[in-house]
C-alpha cells in the first residue's frame, strides 16, 4: 500500500511504501489447492490477499482465488 501525506502548506512528502510476506501454513496451502481443485480452476489462479478497508482498530483483509494479476501486484 503506498501513502501519500500532504502538510497544511500543500507540500508532499515522498510516499513510503512497504511491504510484508504473507506465510501459510502448509494445512493453509492444501486448503487453497483443494479449493482450486474444488471448484475447477487450473493453475493459473492464485490466491489473492487484499486490504478491503480501515477501522478505527485497523485494516481489514480480503482474500479471493484470482488469475488476473495486476501491475502493482508481489507473487511469491
């Protein structure tokens, strides 16, 4: 996720990117296989984890099987 901060002056800071390594579990790597396999998809489809918005207490987090990656997309 890129930020981007402007100051009262209108001025902009650069934006900082991070990024984080999402890990699974090998039970979580079967479950996403099976559920390729479950519902017919070929390899090609991956699993996609996203931020689907912010609360006060945080993000929140989506996750989809998808086979259209994007440009700003890290696979691994």
């Amino acid at each position: 996720m890129t930020t981007l901060i402007e100051t009262q002056t209108e001025t902009q800071i650069e934006p900082q990117i991070k990024t984080q390594t999402v890990q699974l579990t090998p039970a979580a790597a079967e479950l996403v296989r099976g559920l390729r396999t479950q519902q017919n998809l070929d390899e090609t489809y991956a699993l996609r984890v996203y931020i689907s918005g912010q609360t006060c207490s945080g993000f929140q987090y989506g996750m989809a099987l998808d086979n259209k990656p994007r440009d700003t997309d890290s696979t691994f």
